[in-house]
C-alpha cells in the first residue's frame, strides 16, 4: 500500500506540472522539429517498439538496457535455447493473420487474430501444457478514490520523480502527437496535450494509479485498429471498466505473444520510408539528419533521442541564421528591380554605389560576418564607394549586439567617406533602432521606403549619369 501511495503522489505531482506545462503554453518546443527530424524520430521509435516486443514473441524476458542491448541480449537467449517455440508459433501466426487482414478494411484483423490465439491457448490449455506466458485473470471491480498520504521523509524524492516524469511525459507525448498529427493531416494544440495529460495524471493518482504518459507502442495499435478520433480512448476506457466489473477472467488465457505480434504489425506501419526517398533526392543532408536521428533514438532511447533531436533542431536553425546568404544587387536588364549579381553577371552596377543584401536576421551570432561581408563589398567595387545600401528586406530582426555592430560600421565608413544607408526594412525593425538609439544616430534621412528610392536620390545627389532599364527602352 505505501507503493501504491507513493505512485499516486508521483502521478498527482506529475499532473500538476504537466497541466502548468500546457498553461505556460511550453507546448511551442515541438515546433523546433523539421519534417525529416520527425521521420526520422518515428523510425527510431518503430525500430526501437519493435525490438521490445521480440522477447515476448520468443517466450522469454530480458532486462531492458536500450535497444542495441536488448537485441544483443535477445540473439544471446535465442542461442542459448531460452525460445518457447509454442509460445513463438503463437505469435508468428498472430502476426501473419494481422498482416494478411490488413487490406480488408470491413474485417478487423487485430481483434480476429487476438480472439483466436486467445481460443487456441484456451482450448488446448498451453498456459499449463506447453509454458505459454498469458494475460491471465483481471482484478475485479473499479479502484476507488484514495487520497495518496505519504510521509515527509518520501516528499523530496516522489516531487523530484514527478517532475521528471512529467518532462518525460511532455517530450514523449508533443513529439509523438505532432508526429501523428503529421501523418493523419489534422492539427494537434501541444499545450491542450499537456492540459489533458495533467488532468489524467491527477485522475489516476487520486484513483490509486501510477503516473501516465502517451505510448510510442499503444498509440500505433490504436491507429492500425482503425483510430481516428479520442472518441476511441472513451469506448477504450469503458470496454475496461465493463470488463473489470463483469468479465474479469474474459481475457485469461490470452498469451502475451499475441499481444507482442499485435505492437509489432502497428510497429511496421510506422516506419516512413517513401517520403525519405524524396527528402534524399532534394536534400541529402537533411536526408542525414534523419537517419542521424533513428539512430539517436535507436542507440540513445527515445528520450535521449528527443532531446538529441531538439538540439539537433537548434542547430539547424543557428547555422542557417550564422552562416546565412548575401548578395551584391545590380540591375539585370529586362527584368524589374535589383539582382544578385553572381546569378546575373551582367547586371549593371551604378557607380560609387554599394547595394547590398542581408537574408538573415541580424543578431549576434552573424553580425561580425555582415560586417565582413559589408566591407568586402565594398573592396570588390569596381568604382570608389561613396554610398552603401542595405537592401534590409529579409531582415527581421536586429539584437543590441548587432546594433553596436551598426554603429561601429558607420564610424568605419564615415571615416572611409561612405555613407550607410538602408533600404526597405521593416518598421519593427526600426523600432528596434530607435530604442537602441541607433535610428537617431544614423539619421532619418538615411532610410529609404525602397531600393529604387535609395538608388533615385543617390543619382540626385552625386549628379552620376544613371539609367534604369526602363529609361533606357524609352
């Protein structure tokens, strides 16, 4: 009883925090994970739920030590004749009914072959006869409300082990619903998960439970049975309860192979290999990324694996903002605007004016780079540099790193004769500019509305013999 105590108290602690969690709004965390990152997650779990279930099916146990370790240790206890072959039998011809009955969606092939091994076993007493692990008999009768008392002395760990659950159960069960909600098309609110979550957590913790979370092995079952809405976990949780009250024994002599092979035909529609093909064929790297993240899942575990692909998420995202692309603009005839002249060596340039193009944020991470970039720039104009503008479009942001930045490039300029002017940004932007001080210092004047304007009143203003395209035509 002070087990079940102290795994109430942990469900109830975990419920709390998984419902302030979803209060927080915490749930934006799933949204750091890329398609190919997600891919490669559900892979990592398929392989990972479809190792689990292979003792079962042989008719032995082994002690759980990550999945390159259970199937060291599965291959070891085959050799070492530990196989129930009756119990393998059982399972294989479970699995093969499923698989068989999976394209005729009328027949239910899971609940088909359950009920019939379950038969089998119970007709020929396997259980007894020949070693054939089974479900056996359910307590009877609904568990009743109970406050989970514990002393002061267990506080310190069942918070400390609540809180851990739930931050395992907030990773597992965001990545897992988005994943899902990726492949059935529908949108999932990660944050109303957590709520959800937390209210169940209470339940069972008051309802003399053990803390919960969703299942990488059930939620795939669920789906391959013909899931679609949570209007299945309320016939589930019923089909439950009636059995508890009326049938406890109903389900006595299913063996536990058949309940292996079931995880494992849900286990092999998870694997997404076609798309993989596409992202291979458009992006390699990106298609590295997801092999890189079955395998961390795979070698690591699914939480360590989660968590090695948020990181690897974060990473992704600071490269392309730290590294990210620039151009020198000119004027390409017969096409409108201004142009990376790498793309259009023949654009035109107008003399003594620099237009450049920065498609990143500006922060600290890239700002030294931009300055780089900048005053390469302007050493590989082919005229002296009296103006140069940055065509600050695609920047949407600027930090105060960068800002100071800014303000140190326009002291090397000014010094140089150059005067730095922006073109197009964005008046969030601005305002950031103004609170830094910097839009002051740098002078209203020297932001243009757009490129076209910037190049207008540098013409004006140093009297250069300048034709747009259009001018020209005319």
């Amino acid at each position: 009883m002070r087990a079940v105590a102290l795994a109430g108290a942990m469900a109830v602690v975990s419920g709390l925090a998984c419902i302030l969690f979803g209060l927080l709004r915490l749930g934006f965390v799933t949204e750091l994970l890329s398609k190919p990152i997600r891919y490669g997650y559900m892979n990592g779990i398929a392989l990972t739920v479809l190792i689990s279930q292979l003792p079962k099916l042989f008719g032995f146990s082994i002690d759980g030590g990550g999945p390159l370790r259970d199937l060291w240790a599965i291959g070891v206890a085959i050799g070492e004749g530990r196989s129930n072959w009756t119990t393998f039998l059982l399972g294989a011809g479970t699995l093969v009914i499923i698989l068989l009955l999976k394209g005729h969606k009328r027949i239910p092939g899971i609940l088909v072959a359950v009920i019939a091994a379950t038969l089998v076993v119970g007709a020929l007493d396997l259980g007894e006869n020949a070693g054939v692990a089974v479900l056996g008999a359910l307590p009877q009768g609904l568990p009743a409300f109970a406050i989970p008392w514990i002393t002061w002395g267990d506080l310190d760990t069942v918070v400390i082990g609540g809180l851990a659950v739930a931050l395992v159960s907030f990773a597992d069960t965001s990545v897992l619903s988005r994943v899902y909600a990726l492949r059935t098309r529908t949108h999932v609110d990660p944050n109303q998960e957590m709520v959800g979550l937390g209210a169940a957590n209470l339940a069972a913790g008051f309802f003399q439970g053990f803390p919960i979370s969703s299942s990488s092995s059930r939620t795939p079952v669920a789906e391959a049975a013909g899931a679609r809405t949570q209007l299945t976990g309320v016939v589930g949780a019923l089909a439950v309860a009636l059995m508890l009250l009326l049938a406890p024994d109903l389900l006595r002599n299913l063996p536990t192979s058949a309940l292996a092979a079931v995880v494992i035909a849900a286990a092999l529609g998870l694997f997404e290999f076609a798309d993989l093909r596409r992202i291979w064929r458009i992006q390699r790297w990106e298609f590295w990324l997801s092999v890189g993240c079955t395998a961390g899942v795979a070698v690591l575990g699914v939480i360590p694996g989660i968590g090695l692909a948020i990181l690897v998420a974060v990473i992704e995202f600071l490269w392309d903002g730290w590294r990210p692309h620039f151009a020198v603009l000119g004027r390409a005839e017969g096409i409108k605007g201004y142009h990376d002249i790498k793309r259009y060596p023949d654009a035109r340039r107008i003399p003594g004016l620099v237009l450049f193009r920065w498609d990143a944020p500006l922060f600290f991470a890239n700002a030294e780079l931009f300055r780089e970039r900048v005053l390469d720039a302007i050493d590989e104009s082919p005229t002296p540099v009296r103006w140069l503008v940055v065509a600050a479009e695609p920047v949407t942001s600027v930090d105060v790193t960068a800002a100071d930045v800014l303000a140190e490039l326009d002291q090397t300029l000014q010094a140089a004769g150059i005067e730095l002017c922006f073109a197009e940004m964005k008046d969030p932007v601005k305002d950031k500019l103004k609170r830094f001080g910097l839009f002051a210092h740098l002078g209203e004047e020297t932001f243009f509305p757009t490129l076209g304007v910037a190049v207008s009143a540098y013409v004006a203003a140093h009297e250069v013999e300048w034709k747009d395209w259009e001018e020209r035509q005319a």
